[in-house]
C-alpha cells in the first residue's frame, strides 16, 4: 500500500520519542511504500541515514514546519517543543493534502508525537486513519508534589489543567472522531479516548515502544553478571520530578538504615537534576547515590551490565525506554504500579508497587530492595524472567504485526 505516514520526532541518531518515529518508520516501510512527513529539524539526520543506506529506499522524506533552535535552559527548551510541533503540524496539513493528490494514498497515519492531547488534521484527507500508539492520559497524582522541586510542582500541575482542557477542546474531539483505529498504550490513555472515538472497537492496544533483534542482542548483555557483593541499582531517563527519583532516594534512605549495602546511579539530564543534588546531600546520601547527566551512552549501557535492579517509580511515564533497556539487560524492574510501566513489568519479572499513598509505597521499594539483597537467587531469576519479557514480547515483529493489523482494521472500518 502507499502510506502517508506523520513522524513529527524521528531521528535515529537521537533518544527517546524521536527513536519511537524511526522504528515505527522502519517498521511499515518494510511492508509498504512511505512518504514520510516529519519535521524541518529532523532533516540533516535523516538525510545522513538516506546517504548511509541505513533508510529504506522505498521512504520518501518531506519536512515540514520552520527550522528549530533548541533553547539551553533545561524547563525552557522542554517548553518550546509544543509551540514548534503546532507549527509543524500547521504546516503538514496543505503537505498532505497535495501530496494525497498527487500520489492517492491508501492509508494515514499519525504516529508520533504519541499523544492524544494535539488536533492532527488528517482525517480531512477522506481516507482511513490510524493513530498511534498514543499515551499521554496519564494524570500526575498531585499528593506526590511533595517530592518534587517548586518547578516540576508547577508543571504538572498546569498539565492537568491542560489535560482538562484538550478534553474539552473540539479540534481534538473531531481528530478522533475521523479515525478508524487508535492504538492506545495503556488503560489510562484509553479511558480518555473513549469519549471521542465513534465506538470502543476503534481502540486497540499497543505500546509505543519496541526492539529490533540486533537491538535486544546489544542490550542482553547481562550473561557474565555478577549477582553478589553491593546491591547495585540504576534508574536512567530524562531528569524530571514525574519520575519519581525523590520516592526511591527516601527508600534508600530506610535501606541504608536498615544496613544494606548499596548504590544507585540515575543516568539522565533535566530540570531535576540540581534540585535532586542538594536533596541527596541533605539526606545523607552522597556516598551511594549518583545522579549523573553527563553520562555517555556506551558507558551506560557498561554499567547496566553490572546493575542488579532498575529502581524508578515514575509517576506518569508512557513507555519508558530507559525502563526496557534495563530489562533486557536482566535488571529487576522496581516501579510505580501505573501507566506505561504497569503495562511492562508484571509480577512474575518484577515489582509494580501500588501509588494508593506515597508513605506506603516508599516504604514498600524499601521492602523489596531488602528482600532482594537477602535472595540473590530471586534477584537472578527474576533478572533472567525480565530480560524474556522484553525480547519475547516488545520486540520488532510483535509492534509491526501490531500496526499492520491496525491498518487490516482502519481500511473495512465504516
């Protein structure tokens, strides 16, 4: 089929959602011809991997919207995104629609960014539509604003009020009711896009991240890992309050009461990042806890290879990369029971531990760290079990039969 495919971020030389729009690119290109619509920043990487034969001879490249200067200030360049992506979305409207006219698609497709609150104008283009995967219903708890910065309080607190808004907002109630399929990734994004879409069949489930086989092969690296002396635990991702470091640095703090050997590394830069440094001193914790956003990708990937558990009770989180990452290199995932890391981690591979009350759930990782600095043969079963779970069912070819199902779906909707 010809497929018009909207990547707004889709870089592969760069992290996180903008890796999610190269992987969904490579996964329906090896299916069908793309004309890829995605933004003017993306341009220069993209055309590198056009050069390198890394892109797919069958993608056509068509960029959209103004170029982008990333702002330095941490909160400020975080802010900028959701202007530029309006412009960019401004502009790939009259793109799709002279290119559907030239060309006659059989199929759009908005994959990234993967959340439901922005009006995407292809349902104009009267053909089927497919949207996602898509998270982002996920609303941040506010009683954990306490263990946060003043800033991050701030912000989510406005993105719940924006949450409310975006229901509200018609543009975006008409976008789902043009669509014949959404792919959600996880329950909290259903429940809201059920009020729009034009019947609860139009909702399938897939999450918004996967792993090509070379990929697992690279991460799984954890066959030579040592399972004994310090308990070594890991978190890794943007730096931001919603992720939950304050929550697991107070559990530390009872493990290092209770005499547990141990240190916890969180790999990843953000506005947090500084406020997590005078909180980790003021607690006592400088010897055991690292926060390091400096931190090179290869030498991350070294350090999960000696990293025993992966220790981060995100709050609100669509599907953490970071997260699987860990997984696959045979960490015991620790994280908040809600959203995209409820969906990952199960009970039989790891510990999604209830949110109901912040005391409880603090007191509840310190539990299991204890626990599992007891039974080191637990902790290296459950790291094997973790390691299955990515590479058996959030791997390539499970996310593109997940798509291509979504499209068998979208072309007999009504």
């Amino acid at each position: 089929m010809k497929i018009l495919l909207s990547a707004h971020a889709c870089d592969p030389e760069s992290t996180s959602e903008s890796i999610v729009g190269w992987r969904c690119l490579l996964a329906v290109s090896s299916r069908h011809e793309v004309w890829l619509l995605t933004a003017e920043r993306n341009r220069a990487p993209l055309e590198r991997a056009h050069a390198s034969g890394s892109l797919p001879g069958n993608v056509h490249l068509h960029f959209c919207g103004p170029s982008f200067v990333k702002k330095s200030q941490p909160m400020a360049a975080k802010l900028q995104e959701w202007p530029y992506y309006s412009a960019v979305l401004n502009s790939a409207r009259a793109v799709a629609m002279e290119l559907h006219r030239q060309v006659g698609f059989d199929l759009v497709h908005h994959a990234t960014f993967a959340t439901w609150r922005v009006a995407v104008p292809y349902g104009q283009l009267g053909i089927p539509f497919v949207i996602g995967p898509i998270g982002g219903g996920e609303i941040f708890d506010l009683r954990y604003s306490f263990y946060m910065s003043w800033q991050a309080r701030i912000f989510e607190a406005l993105r719940n009020c924006a949450t409310i808004a975006s229901i509200a907002n018609r543009a975006v109630r008409a976008a789902f009711r043009h669509a014949s399929v959404v792919l959600s990734a996880n329950a909290e994004t259903s429940r809201i896009i059920t009020r729009f879409v034009r019947g609860p069949g139009r909702i399938r489930h897939l999450l918004v991240t996967s792993f090509p086989a070379d990929v697992i092969a690279k991460y799984a690296i954890g066959q030579d890992k040592s399972w004994d002396g310090m308990l070594r635990l890991a978190g890794g991702g943007t730096c931001e309050g919603r992720k939950g470091v304050l929550l697991a640095m107070h559990a530390l703090l009872i493990v290092k009461q209770r005499g547990v050997p141990f240190h916890y590394t969180f790999a990843g830069s953000g506005p947090e990042a500084a406020y997590l440094c005078r909180k980790r001193d003021a607690m006592g914790l400088a010897a055991e806890v690292d926060i390091l956003p400096n931190l090179s990708r290869t030498a991350y990937l070294e350090h999960l290879e000696q990293t025993h558990v992966y220790l981060l009770p995100s709050l609100r989180d669509n599907s953490p990369v970071a997260l699987m990452e860990a997984m696959l290199a045979r960490c015991v995932p620790i994280v908040a029971a809600c959203n995209g890391p409820a969906v990952i981690v199960t009970e039989d591979c790891g510990f999604p531990l209830s949110i109901a009350k912040p005391g409880a759930l603090i007191r509840a990782m310190a539990d299991v760290i204890c626990e599992l600095h007891q039974d080191r043969s637990r902790l290296q079963h459950l790291g094997t079990v973790a390691s299955l779970r990515i590479s058996r069912d959030f791997n390539d070819r499970q996310y593109g039969e997940g798509i291509e199902a979504a499209y068998r779906a979208a072309l007999v909707a009504p």
